[in-house]
C-alpha cells in the first residue's frame, strides 16, 4: 500500500494539479489573517471550513490524475480496483496534512499571542484534520468512479460547501458558531456531536467509494 500511495503521490505532484488549490488556500489565508489581532479560535473555524472544498478538490483531482486506460493497468499492477481507491484516498490525505499545518501555524507567525497555549494548538490542528477528512469524503464521492464528469463534481462540491453553511442544522455551521463564540476557552465539548456526525458521514462516503471501485 505505501508503494501505491507513493506512486499516486509522485503522480500527483508530477501533474501539478495540486498548485490552483494549495494557491487558493494560501491567498484565503491571507485574507482571515490580515488582521491578526484577536484570538486564533474563530479564525481556526473559517479556515476550517474552507479547508472542507479544498480537500475534496485535492482528493477529487487525484482520483482523476490517471485516465482510465492508466487505471487499469494500475489495478492491474495492484491486483485490483480496489487497493488503487483506498491507495487514492490515503494519498489525498496524505496531501491534506500540509494544508492543515499550514493553516494552524499561520495564525501563531503572525500573531503568536493569539494562540493560547498548546491546547489551542492541539485543538486547531484536531479541527482542521476533521474537515480535511470531510473534504476528502466529499471528494471521493465526486471522483472516480462515483462520478466522472469534472463539471458535475465540482458543481456538488460547491453546492455541498454552501449548503453545509448557511443550513443552521448542519454539523459544519454548527463548528462555526460554537468556535465563534468560545474564542478564549478552546474547543469546547458541545462541538463534539458536530465532529462525530462530520466523521461518520465521512466514512460512509469513503465507504460508498470503495464499494463501487469494487464493482468496477
């Protein structure tokens, strides 16, 4: 499995298809912390957030670096369709991790009094691996072989992100307003249900991938 994922990783980078999201991502970082003033936490839930579309991009644009000629001979390699989809999604993680230090570090450079010890620190990167597995869960629903067209997944992607946002009820605005109004006191326990149903929709959809590379 390591070899695969490292082949898919190598493929990936080789590709450069990782550069519009990992550009996207810096300049939003930008954007939430040029004004640093204020504590790291609300600001840990914006960039958390944003994090969700980006990794289901970066997952939904490794799962399509191969064409479908490619893939096969891959499976073939890898002795099924099935270690190829499980290789992908751990790559996309793999891929997501940078992302997540990124955005944890970002706000300590440029305002290191505004992270309040290491348990803010323990807690914003905990956050952001949430959402980074979210977004890959949503990504591997967009991508191959759950659905090819580049147009239709990145209309689901979005449309997924903007409704997970402006629907009070969904787990996602639900992170966002409890890390809003508990900015000194870190993550508190009433974010937890929000985070267990975030994880368990992200394995059925990882699951739902692996089912149907199965099949294919």
């Amino acid at each position: 499995m390591s070899a695969l994922c490292r082949y898919q990783l190598a493929g990936f980078l080789r590709s450069q298809r990782w550069v519009p999201p990992l550009l996207v991502y810096v300049l939003l970082l930008a954007l939430v912390y040029a004004d640093a003033s204020g504590p790291a936490v609300p600001s840990y839930g914006v960039t958390a957030v944003a994090l969700f579309p980006v990794a289901a991009w970066v997952t939904r644009t490794l799962l399509s670096t191969e064409d479908p000629i490619a893939r096969q001979i891959t499976a073939a390699a890898a002795r099924g369709q099935l270690r190829v989809q499980a290789a992908l999604l751990t790559s996309a993680v793999i891929a997501a991790l940078p992302l997540v230090v990124l955005a944890v570090s970002w706000a300590a450079l440029v305002n290191p009094t505004a992270v309040y010890g290491w348990r803010t620190w323990v807690g914003g990167l905990g956050i952001h691996l949430v959402f980074a597995l979210a977004g890959t869960g949503l990504g591997a629903l967009a991508g191959p072989p759950m659905l090819h067209r580049p147009g239709a997944a990145v209309l689901g992607i979005a449309m997924v992100t903007l409704l997970s946002i402006i629907i009070p009820a969904s787990p996602v605005a639900w992170a966002l307003r409890v890390l809003e109004h508990n900015p000194r006191h870190g993550f508190p326990a009433a974010i937890t249900p929000s985070i267990a149903f975030l994880l368990g929709i992200t394995a059925f959809a990882i699951l739902a991938s692996l089912a149907t590379a199965r099949r294919s």
